[in-house]
C-alpha cells in the first residue's frame, strides 16, 4: 500500500509543489522562530543587568541594618554560593561648574540619579562586576581598587558611571575621568513634622566607566564605594544610614529560584533575622520577578508570533488537501478496481490517507531539516544576502548585537513538526473518506 501510495504521490511534478509547499510553511515558521527564541534570550540577558539570582530587601526597622550578621546567614544557606550588599541612594546632580543649579530643581541640567554603594571584591563574586569594567570605553586604571585612593590629600572619593551616562559630561583630556560632579541627596531618615529637612551635598570625582547591559537602567545609574572614607555612607548618607539596603544573591549551579528562596528564608530564621517580604514589610524576589511584566511581555509576544506564523502551514495543507482530493477523483477507476478486488471500504480510506500522511510527513521533514540548516549556517545566509542583494537584516548601527542571533530549541521545533504533521493528516480526512464511500459500480463506470 505504500508503495502504491508513493507512485500516486509523486506521480506528477505538480503534485511535488503540495508537498514542498508545507515545507516551505513550517521552514519559515521554525527559522524564525529560532530567530525570535535568540532575541528573547537576548533581551532577558540585557533587562537582567546587574540583578542577581535573588534579591534580598531587608524589613525597615528603627535600628540600623548591620551587614554582617546578614551576610553570615545568607552564605550560610547551602544553595546560596555568594552575596553582596548593595547600599542605594536617590540624589541629584549637575555637571561640574553648574553647582549653583541645584537650587532650582526644575532646571533642565539638573538630574536624578540612582546612586549605589557596593563592595567591589563581592560584587565581582555574585554579578558580571568586573567583565563591566573590562569592556568599558573608560574602565578604572586599577580593577582590584576601581573607585581610587580617597585617603590621599585633596583626593575626592571616586565614582564609576556608564558608558552612556559618559557621553552626557563635557569631554576632557582623559575622556570623563578626573570630571567632578556635585551630589545632593537627602538624609536617610526623615525628619519628624516640623523639623528643618537638611539635604547633604557631596562632591565625587569620575574614576571610570563601565559597560551598562541594561541600556535604560545605566542611563541613571552610578556606583560608589559602599562604606569608608571614599563611601557614599561617609560621604553622603552618614552614620544614621544603613550599612545597605538590599542584598544580592548568588545561588550555586543546579539550584532553582524557588529552592533558593526557600533555603535563604530557613537560613534568615535560624539566625533570628527579620523575614523579608513577611509582616514587617521588606521583599525576597528573584531577578525574573522583578522583571516580571518585562519577561512576561516578550514571552506573549513570541507566542503571538508563532500563532500567526502557524496559519503559513495551515494554508500551506490547503494545498495538500486540494492535491489529494483531485487525485481521488482522478483514480475513481483505479478506486472502483482495487474494491472490486476485495479493497475494503476502510482499506481505500487508509490508502488516501496514507497518500496524504506520506505527504504531509515529507514535508515536514523537509522543513525542519531546512530551518535547522538554515539556522546552523545563518551568518552565510547573512553574508550572501547583504553582499549579492544588499539587504541588510540587521543593522549594526540600529541594534547592539553584530549578527543574527538564533537559539534552537530542539523540543520545541519537533512539537511544531508533529502539529505540522497532523494538520497534513486532519486535511486529507475528507478526500479519505471519499473514497471510502465510493461504490464500485459506480467507480467502474465512472468516464
């Protein structure tokens, strides 16, 4: 019967384009898809930035948040491999020489700004602290000491900004190193009803730059040394501040964020610390939760896009359908012969049906290995378009990625196959049927 089936199908050339057709439907489908799947790793790569597995937000309290006792339970906790204090202020600043400017905060040379103090050995254990700085346009002169020596006299405590945030100060003799800029934040605590509210000013000097992955959060964001005599508690926020604010989390190899998070509030207990995100307030998330609403809107859109890119093959088993029904119109004579030879009703149904599963399984194989081709060789495919038609896909002055990039997954490109395949099957039931209902009286006499 398969052979038969076979001869049927490929009979005529013209039958092939049926064939090639659903090839050509699930091969877009599953190329750009991959497509999108690099995209979407792309984006969650950048929207993460700095955040770690976990981040720690510890309940306010009237005393001062100490790190240490929090640092020694948060590594204590046996899938947490490292963590770092963060200590964050919100400030405004103006370039230097427009200090006077910050009396009038609605002027358009003053801004806010996101001002973090961190440990810079323990960030580089738990973030991409030190890949940052070496993939600057401006890095630190010294990685192990990347905010300088503030001990030394007239030295300013030192500040690293983003490469984006760089291109905003006026240009020197070493790019945006050396160039001060005036900080003014208010106090941690704030003064009861009544009281003078007193803002504190402090003056930083540039030490670097650093390579933002997050372009929107590097815009507003600069990074100081936590605590010291170049710290931003010292400097700025003084000794009624925290020693930090919030904790990020580095989770081993093979632990899961949820796992984690447990592991990290049984640790927080045990050492008779407050439980984050519990009745006194404070939070425990993870780097996917806090960019929920982001993640959750890529994802729904490449969901879309595969739903639309899905109806490519639905129309493409039109054609499929069409072929296998003129067929059988086509060999009413042969149909009405095999059934008077003992073919039974549902014997001629699965020879119609076998015609369009062979069909619909050869180009759905064919698509995938194409896609999968296509994806595998994808900067050829680029350079040839570029160089013989001069169509450029991605433009390296438009987007920050230098090719294509396409992430294959293997589960998902072969469940789109199989639905390929039986929407093939679902299409040739009606021809199927057909046949089986044919007499083959009728069948014999049919001109």
């Amino acid at each position: 019967m398969t052979r038969l089936a076979l001869a049927w199908l490929f009979r005529r050339p013209v039958q092939g384009l049926a064939v090639l057709g659903t090839a050509v439907g699930l091969g877009s489908l599953l190329t750009v898809l991959a497509v999108l799947n690099g995209l979407v790793e792309f984006d969650r790569a950048a929207v993460r930035g700095p955040l770690s597995d976990l981040l720690v937000i510890p309940p306010p309290s009237e005393e001062t948040a100490a790190w240490g006792p929090w640092k020694e339970a948060l590594e204590s906790a046996p899938g947490v491999e490292a963590a770092a204090p963060h200590l964050v202020a919100y400030a405004i600043w103006v370039p230097e020489g427009g200090e006077g400017r910050l009396a009038m905060t609605r002027n358009s040379d003053v801004n806010g700004i996101q001002v973090v103090g961190i440990d810079p050995m323990e960030e580089a254990r738990v973030t991409g602290f030190l890949a940052s700085m070496e993939g600057a346009n401006f890095p630190p002169a010294d990685f192990n000491a990347p905010f300088g020596d503030a001990t030394a006299f007239g030295a300013r405590p030192g500040i690293l900004i983003s490469d984006a945030l760089s291109r905003a100060l006026p240009p020197g003799k070493d790019g945006p190193r050396g160039v001060q800029l005036e900080l003014a934040a208010l106090p941690p605590v704030l003064p009861p009803e009544g009281e003078e509210l007193l803002p504190a000013n402090g003056r930083f000097q540039v030490a670097g730059t650093y390579q933002g992955s997050d372009y929107k959060m590097a815009l507003d964001r600069v990074l100081v040394k936590r605590t010291g005599r170049g710290g931003l508690r010292y400097n700025l926020l003084g000794r009624d501040a925290p020693e930090f604010t919030e904790a990020l989390v580095k989770l081993r190899p093979g632990v899961g964020l949820d796992e984690g998070k447990a592991q990290v509030l049984a640790a927080l207990a045990a050492a008779g610390l407050p439980e984050p995100g519990g009745p006194g307030g404070g939070s425990l998330e993870s780097w996917e939760e806090r960019q929920g609403v982001f993640l959750a809107a890529i994802d729904n859109e490449r969901r879309v896009v595969t739903l639309v890119l899905f109806f490519v093959v639905i129309v493409a088993a039109f054609g499929l359908f069409a072929v296998v029904g003129a067929l059988v119109r086509e060999k009413v004579r042969e149909l009405g012969v095999l059934a008077a030879l003992g073919f039974s009703p549902l014997r001629r149904a699965a020879l119609v049906g076998s015609i369009g599963g062979l069909g619909s399984l050869a180009g759905s194989l064919l698509g995938l290995g194409a896609a999968r081709l296509i994806v595998a060789n994808r900067a050829l495919v680029e350079r040839f378009l570029e160089e013989r038609l001069g169509f450029v896909l991605f433009r390296k002055d438009l987007y920050v990625m230098d090719q294509i990039p396409a992430l294959w997954e293997s589960n998902q490109a072969w469940a789109l196959t199989l639905a390929c395949f039986g929407v093939g099957l679902l299409f040739t039931l009606a021809p199927a049927i057909s046949a089986a209902l044919l007499r083959p009286v009728e069948a014999l006499r049919y001109e």
